[in-house]
C-alpha cells in the first residue's frame, strides 16, 4: 500500500512538472546557442535555437494536453523564450554578420532584444483571448535564424532591415488568431 502511494504521489509530481522540463529545456538551448555564438560556432547556434523552438512548441501542448497550465509556467516560459527567440538570434545575427556595421549592427540587435521582452511583457499582462498581439517572439526568432541560414545570398545590409522590421512586428498592436 506504502509503494503504491509513493509511486502515485511521484507521477503526479512528474505530470504536474513535464511542461516546466521542457520549458527549462527550450532555456538551455537556448543558452547554450548563446555560448556558442559567443565562442564563434554559428551553425551550432543556428542548431540549438531550432532545437529550443521545438522544445518550446512541446512545452505549451503538454500543459493544456496534461491540464497543468499555471501562472509560474507562463511567466517560466516567458523567460525562456526571451533568451531562445530574444538574445540568442539576436547574438547570432551580431557575431555573424551585424557586427560589421559597428554601432548600428550593435544598437538594432539590442533594440530586437528589447522589443522581444517588451512584446512578452505585454503578453503576460493581457488576457488570453485566443488571439495574438503582434508577431510572437518564437516566429521572429526562428526567422531571424532562418534568415542567416541565407546570408550567402542576402547582402548584409539588409539584415539591419530584417532586425528592425521584426523588432516593429513584435510591438505592433494586429492581431491574429492563435493556431
């Protein structure tokens, strides 16, 4: 009778917990894509960024799928995503291409950053409503990283464009339905 207890109080611990994992997992990636842009391993990053998309993605249907949606995994997320979709595309863009332009290169990947945070602030103070405000931070990062994927045939000065113009769509009061 003991074991059976345990053993049911420990799953339950472990549902109630399965969507903060994957959520801690999206993080990691995403820091380690930030740790390895920094020491130069860009297609590495490109890698973990992706990887921490998918784990975002998985992070959100567990919750509703399991019912164990909460305030802390909201805001857990929310942290998450702002260094997987937030700091580390944006890194990524800096170390590989936007850091020729100096101080723009530099002030458009901080501005991004900041937007990023911004529109998921503004995320968690609104009520859910089955809609989104602006572009989601998860969709502008992994277009970010899409985007480098292509700089051998984008000029690279356009990528001060792609920094500014999804850094506007993530503030941008449209809306469209979640999917």
């Amino acid at each position: 009778m003991f074991f059976s207890h345990v053993v049911d109080q420990t799953l339950k611990k472990i549902k109630s917990q399965t969507a903060n994992l994957l959520t801690l997992t999206n993080m990691s990636l995403g820091g380690f894509a930030i740790l390895a842009a920094t020491q130069g391993q860009l297609n590495l990053s490109v890698v973990l960024i992706f990887l921490a998309a998918l784990a975002d993605r998985f992070d959100g249907m567990a919750a509703r799928k399991l019912n164990i949606e909460s305030e802390l995994g909201k805001q857990l997320d929310s942290m998450s995503d702002v260094i997987s979709f937030g700091v580390a595309p944006a890194l990524l863009l800096y170390q590989g291409i936007l850091h020729s332009f100096g101080f723009p290169g530099l002030f458009f990947t901080v501005f991004y950053m900041a937007c990023g945070a911004f529109r998921l602030a503004r995320f968690n103070v609104t009520e859910s409503n089955g809609y989104f405000t602006g572009l989601p931070i998860t969709a502008a990062g992994c277009l970010a990283t899409l985007a480098y994927l292509f700089n051998s045939f984008i000029p690279s000065h356009l990528y001060l464009f792609i920094m500014i113009a999804l850094s506007f769509l993530m503030i941008a009061s449209f809306k469209f339905k979640k999917m």
